[in-house]
C-alpha cells in the first residue's frame, strides 16, 4: 500500500469513527472538564510581545495550542473542528525562532499559530478534502496564495480545519459543520448547537482558543454566518483583496477567503496578510490601489465618530428574539458618535435568492472542472460528474443523513457562455449594487450599513438539517461587497453578532467602525462547552 493510498484508508476509517461520534456510539459526553488553557483569548499582541521578551517562544505557543486541541477538540467537549494537524508545525516554529534570534521578526504575525480552512491547498504533507472522501488522502503541489502569504508572514500553519463538505453547496437538507472526512464540529457555546457553516471549524476553533487566528470561506455567509454564532470578528472582504487560487471553488464572483479572529485587531492584520494582487486569480487586478497597505490606522477609537450608519432590518428572515440585542447595539453605536438612520432597508434583498443560486450552479460546475485540474494525480474525480458518480458509489459513508440535490441540479446546468447565466449573473449585480446597496448608501448619504448578522444557533439535527434561524449576509455576499461582523450580544447564552457592510474596497471604514465598536461594547465572551441550553 502506497502513501496515498494509506492515508485515503486511514481518512475512511476516521470518517466511520466521526459517524459513530455523531450517533453517539463513541463521543465523550459534552460538557466534559475543560482544563485551564496559558494562552485563552490570547491576541496575536500579546503572543509576539511575549516571544520578543523571552518569555514564550513559537514552538512553546505552537506546543501549547497542540495540547489544547488534543484536550477540547480530540476529548473533553470532542468539538471535531480540526481536520488535521500538519505534522510540520513545530519543525516551521522551531525555524522561525531560529530566524527571531539571528535577524528579528518579519512582522507582527512572527510565530503565530494559524488554522486554516480544509479547501485551502497547502504544497505540504497535509491532505486539500473540502471535507469529502472523494479528496481524502490528496494534496496539492503547491500552496494556495492565502497559504503562500501566511507563511510570507511568518505564521505558523498549524494544520486545517473542517467544514460543511464543498463548502456547504451539496445538498439542500445538509447539517453545518457535517463532512464526511471530519465528522460534525459543534458549538464550543453550546454543544448541541450548529456552529454554522460552512467555515464551522474555523470558527469553533477560535472560539475555543486551538489557534491564534483562523481562516475561512465565504460565497454567502460562511464567515460571518459562523463568526457570528461563535462570538467571533469574521471579515469578508471585497472580492479581488485576497486570492482564491488555490482554494476550492463554489463561485468565481462571490468566493473569497477571510479571517476569523477573537478581536478585530487580529482579524485586520491576518488581512493585511493575506490581501494582495496575484496573477493566478485575475479578479485581484482590480484591487490595484484600491487596497490599503496596512488597516493600522483604522484601530483606533473614534471611528464611528459622526459616522452614518443606516439600519437594515427588513428581508433577513431573524426572529424577534435578536431585537434587544439591536437595541442595544444601536445605543451603543449613539453613544459612540454614530448618526443613525432607522430603518433604512436595503432594496432588493429579498429577490436575491433565485439569481443567485441560478449564478452559483453554473459557477461550481465550472469552477470545480477547473480547480480539479491542478490537482495531481492521486485525485480521481475530475469533475461535478466524477464526484456525484463518487457520493453515489459511497452513499453509506458520503450521503448518511443528506444526499447531493445540489450537485446533481448543478450538473444539469449549461456552460459559463449560456444565456440563463448570463442573465442570472447580471440580475445579482443591478439588484444587489446598483438597485441595492449602491443606491441605499447614495439615497442616504450613508457611510455603513449595519444589522443582526444572524439569529440564534439552532439545535443540530442530522435527520431534518439546518433550521436557519435568518442572517444578513446576502446582499453584500451576491455584490462582492465587504462584510464584518462583530459580537454584539447574548440570546440565551447563544452569541449575536452585529454586522457593518458597504461598498466595495471600504475595509478601512468598516474596520475602524468595527474597531470603535468592539471597544466599547467588550461584548465577546470565551465559551463555556455546555451540553445544552
């Protein structure tokens, strides 16, 4: 048996273990003693000041966050969000102190830990799965650009986390955080909770102190969804600031990857990190100028000083349940010097649906076609075609609560040429940028829109699926548009976060709001794994 093939048995069987973890055949019972963790709510800040003055080193920090995962993630709560560990971590901190000693840092991330998202490539020892056993035991030749610049910086890539499988675009019945490579992740708030998706990993594992900082996905709602429930910073950025070569496809026009990070601090500088024009992913061209070299000067209070900030309330489907925490959030955004417009509705957004999956369909079949490409020859499926072929082929371990709707719907689907996409593709442009935010922000004179990110996490159910329980991201997902979201409040001891979305390349503005925020609200709390509301 060769390499490939050991480490494709080796995933299946890690995958039957996850189901019989879900079933609860084998999973320690949640709530399980959570001992106490150095580095909790640690900031990349505090990190680097404590390697600079000797008092931690990078392969101290990466140990310690190693025994955190083996001791929240692997037992105690078993929040399943770590996919894999990259059995390089402490080979790359080691050479980073080394580097530290003989020539300073390379910047504030010298030696952070970092998990990224499991549909991000890595040119490692490291697996590329997108959570389905279609890609287990596969790797990539070469880091995603997301990666490259992780490492540029001189972060520590600790290993990957789990997702909803593709990125949550396969069924329409599918449970958040389920792939069949990594199991279910849960809620570290609430352990009977979803904990979003399709970045769920990335956000549990934050949220739980397993790393400094995390990455995610989103075409609509995958990092702010999932920040937003684990009282999390999640930025979307503008689509063209960070690459998506090298990561694993659903759309072409509202793919992007973005930091999920216990403060906005963080978040802002993981972004700094990442953003940057390259030639492998040609929507990046038209960042040029238009991307901030440093978000540094946006961290400081102030920010929403005589900003206009319009409400959004109306077409995201949250219960009332969230409104005292609106409340809340708009005295505090008063009482930090915002001017508030309220409501001020964003047009359109409830028509955004149908175009946009009509969009997505075409752009996953295309998009996985060509992804799939570059991966090399250990990877057997080649295309929509070969990975439904796959699932069917493997129903009992890929499909045992929710099958593949999506897929199959998007395999009916024409090329990129056809008119239906083209219409579709120009319908989510005018209505969500001309005939939405663009004309909310212009008609109002307004600097940021704001609004509930999502409701309340629901309970999980594997046989019925997500009970969404509504979110705001859509309009600023189907644009292109920035996005970020901020924890806000409490509904039952369930985290809300509060959104800040605007035109697009407006990151500094949305950051330095979001910043001004945060510190004055301090409205994140670490989880506390309980079994249940």
């Amino acid at each position: 048996m060769d390499r490939r093939e050991f480490l494709q048995s080796a995933v299946l069987a890690g995958a039957v273990r996850g189901v019989a973890e879900i079933k609860g055949e084998a999973a320690q019972a949640p709530g399980s003693q959570v001992p106490a963790f150095e580095l909790e709510e640690a900031t990349i800040a505090t990190l680097s000041e404590g390697m600079s003055s000797g008092k931690w080193t990078a392969r101290g920090i990466t140990e310690q966050y190693l025994t955190r995962i083996a001791a929240v993630d692997r037992a105690g709560p078993t929040l399943q969000s770590v996919l894999e560990i990259n059995s390089e971590a402490l080979a790359i901190a080691d050479q980073l102190d080394t580097e530290r000693k003989a020539s300073g840092p390379r910047g504030a991330l010298h030696g952070i830990p970092v998990l990224v998202k499991d549909n991000l490539d890595s040119g490692d020892r490291m697996s590329t799965t997108a959570g389905s056993l279609a890609l287990a035991g596969t790797g990539a030749s070469r880091d995603s650009t997301v990666v490259a610049n992780l490492r540029r910086a001189g972060l520590v890539l600790l290993g990957k986390t789990n997702l909803s499988e593709w990125a949550n675009y396969r069924s329409t019945s599918s449970s958040s955080g389920w792939s069949a490579v990594g199991g279910l992740t849960r809620n570290p708030y609430v352990l009977d909770r979803s904990a979003c998706g399709s970045s769920s990993g990335s956000g549990a594992a934050a949220a739980a102190n397993l790393a400094a900082v995390t990455i995610g996905t989103e075409t609509d709602g995958s990092v702010t969804c999932p920040a937003s429930i684990c009282a999390l910073v999640g930025i979307k950025p503008t689509v063209g600031l960070v690459s998506r070569a090298g990561i694993v496809p659903i759309s072409a026009t509202q793919d992007t990857a973005g930091p999920m990070c216990r403060t906005v601090t963080d978040a802002a500088l993981v972004l700094e990190a990442i953003q940057g024009v390259d030639s492998r992913d040609r929507a990046t061209s038209r960042a040029g100028d238009r991307m901030a070299g440093s978000y540094r000067d946006a961290l400081r209070r102030g920010g929403l000083k005589g900003m206009r900030l319009g409400v959004a309330r109306r077409g995201f489907g949250l219960p009332s349940s969230v409104e005292p925490v609106l409340t809340e959030a708009i005295a505090a955004l008063k009482a930090l010097g915002a001017v508030i417009l309220d409501p001020a509705e964003v047009p359109n957004a409830e028509k955004l649906g149908d175009p946009e999956i009509v969009v997505l369909d075409f752009e996953i079949k295309a998009g996985l076609a060509d992804y799939l490409a570059t991966r090399d020859q250990g990877t057997a499926v080649r295309t929509l075609a070969d990975i439904i072929d796959f699932n069917s082929a493997n129903r009992e371990k890929e499909m045992p609560w929710f099958g593949q709707e999506i897929f199959e719907r998007a395999q009916k689907r024409g090329p990129l040429t056809d008119p239906v996409y083209r219409t579709a593709l120009a319908s989510c442009r005018r209505l969500s940028r001309g005939l939405g935010i663009d004309a909310l922000m212009a008609r109002r004179r307004l600097d940021a829109i704001v609004a509930i990110t999502a409701g309340p996490s629901w309970p999980i159910d594997l046989v019925n699926g997500d009970r969404y329980t509504g979110g705001a991201t859509s309009p600023a997902a189907v644009a292109g548009y920035p996005h970020i979201t901020v924890p806000a409040g409490w509904v039952h001891g369930l985290p809300i976060g509060l959104s800040f979305f605007g035109r697009a390349w407006s990151e500094p503005k949305l950051i330095g709001m979001a910043f001004d925020f945060e510190q004055g609200t301090a409205a994140r709390r670490p989880p506390g794994f309980a079994p249940s509301v």
